[in-house]
C-alpha cells in the first residue's frame, strides 16, 4: 500500500509538473507573439556587387529574422530592389531604423518600414457600378484583403444600400459642385475616418489634379482596357463594333494625368466573334474584378515599388 501510495505521488507530482511546464510555455509564448512585430522592408538603390550580402547582414546584425525575401535588378536602368518580410522583437524596430539609416549615404539608398500587421485604412469611391464594390467588400468579409474600409463615397445614392449593408458609412458628394468644394468634402470626410489611402472602385468622376497631388500613390483606380482602347461612353460597345478580341483591364495609381498612372496589375480575356454586346460587358466586370483585388492585394502586401513614374512588383 505505501508502495502504491507512493507512485500515485509521484504520478500526481509528474501531471502538476506538466501543467506548470505547459503553462509556462503558453505564457512565454503569448509574451513572445505580443512583443515580436512582423515587418516589411523595401529597399531601392543603384545596383551594385555585394547589395543582398550587406542588408541582409543589417537586418540580422539588428536582431531581426528573414521569412521571405525577393528582390530584382532592373538592368536597363541599373537599379536594385529588394523586398523583406522579417520578424523581430518590438526593440529591434528602432534597430532596424537606425542601421539602415546610416547605409543611405553609402548605398544612395532609399527604403521604407512596415508594420505588415497593420491593417490600411481604405475609403471606397463608387458611381453607380457595383461589380467592384461588391467584389472588394466580399472578398474582405472572407478575409482576403488585409485592410479596413472606412466608408463609401459617392455621386449617386444608388449604392448607399450597398454600403450599409456591410456596415460602412456611406457619404453623397455631388459631382456637380465646383471642384475644390468637392475636395474639401472629400478630405472632410477622410481626415475624420483616419483613411489612408482610396480606392476608385469604378468611380466615373475625374478627380482634381489639387486632389490627387495630395494623395499622390494613395489612390488605386481600375480601368478598362483594350486594343486598341476605346475611350467616353460605352467602350464595349465600341469594342464589339470593332470586332476586338481581347478585353483587357487596368488597375493603376490615379494621378492627375487622367488613366496615364503607374500601372500595377494588368489581366486580359480572349473574347469570341460569336459573343454578344451583354457578353463583352459580363466579361469586361468579370476582368475588372479581379484585375483590382490582385492590385489591391500587392499595395497592401507593399509589393509594389516606384521608382521613377513607374512600378515594379515584386
């Protein structure tokens, strides 16, 4: 009996052991997950030998751990760019910043820190289209796009429904109004929401050149496109007068050269001669749809670089 008595103790002492070692582990590691920070770093300088070797020594010499890194030289005009999703301790951020500080001058370097757990807060412009809306409101209900939506702006009420349905605010901003009363509305409203960047989401309005300066590379626009490209009111009818073959789209940032901006992503479809006018235009939606949530997903993953009035994604 006291032998029995005795491995029972010792069994009971090995259980409470057990609990003690498991909770310490899950408590060292909830400390662990709260104080590491998820980072991405984009690098852009002149190209030259020895470039990966010396920022990824920094990056470990900071105390940070590389997850991911790509990066690619643009040999016509000799420039390098890197991108590095990292992993540190909270007190190795300003280690970071301090040691790729100092490499500016050395490497002509420019480079940028993100938090990649921060979730961009985003405004959505619409007309009257809802393919867009409805394709980027789903999509970040299943949890595909790492943002927040602040709120739904418009020319039109016809989306409000829309809006608040998902929960948005929804703001009506007549397009027939002078345009620096506009942007005052529209910087009212984003300013009170903390949004930092816009989405126009098929929003058929021209912007003012006051505007898009000030949210320079904030602002991601989809637009149609074909070949040849077919401008003003109803480009897939003109399309399928035309006998095109491709329908193609474009999501780019929106400057005050109206659709000339950086381009992000691009898609086409091969289209039949035997598709109707109906057809091009379910097709047409179907590219714009998704040609805008991969180029959303690249801005806020900071895939995207610009250099030069262009883009390089990587």
């Amino acid at each position: 009996m006291a032998k029995l008595h005795a491995l029972t103790q010792e069994k009971n002492r090995t259980i409470v052991r057990k609990m003690l070692n498991d909770a310490f582990r899950k408590t060292y590691f909830r400390k662990l997950m709260k104080n590491s920070k998820k980072l991405v770093l984009q690098i852009i300088c002149p190209d030259q030998s020895g470039l990966i070797a010396a920022f990824t020594q920094g990056i470990a010499q900071s105390g940070a751990n590389i997850l991911d890194l790509t990066q690619h030289t643009a040999t016509d005009i000799n420039m390098f760019f890197m991108r590095a999703f990292i992993e540190c301790e909270s007190d190795a951020v300003a280690q970071l910043e301090t040691h790729f500080s100092k490499m500016e001058d050395a490497f002509s370097l420019q480079w940028k820190l993100y938090d990649a757990r921060h979730k961009t807060k985003l405004a959505l412009f619409v007309s009257t289209t809802s393919h867009c809306l409805y394709e980027l409101l789903l999509s970040h209900k299943d949890g595909a796009l790492p943002c927040e939506f602040t709120c739904v702006i418009s020319n039109h009420t016809v989306l409000e429904p829309v809006a608040r349905s998902f929960g948005l605010p929804f703001f009506l901003v007549p397009s027939d109004i002078p345009k620096p009363e506009q942007d005052k509305k529209f910087n009212e409203i984003l300013r009170a929401s903390q949004t930092e960047g816009i989405v126009l989401a098929r929003y058929m309005q021209i912007l003012s050149e006051d505007f898009t300066n000030e949210w320079k590379y904030r602002i991601v626009n989809i637009h149609h496109g074909f070949l040849p490209a077919f401008k003003g009111a109803k480009p897939y009818h003109q399309a399928w007068a035309k006998g095109v073959k491709i329908i193609g789209a474009t999501a780019h940032f929106a400057t005050a050269d109206l659709d000339q901006g950086p381009i992000i992503w691009q898609s086409v479809q091969q289209v039949e001669d035997t598709k109707s006018i109906k057809h091009f235009i379910q097709i047409g939606k179907a590219v714009e749809k998704r040609t805008l949530l991969h180029a959303l997903k690249l801005y806020l993953e900071h895939r995207v670089f610009l250099y030069d009035e262009r883009t390089f994604i990587l």
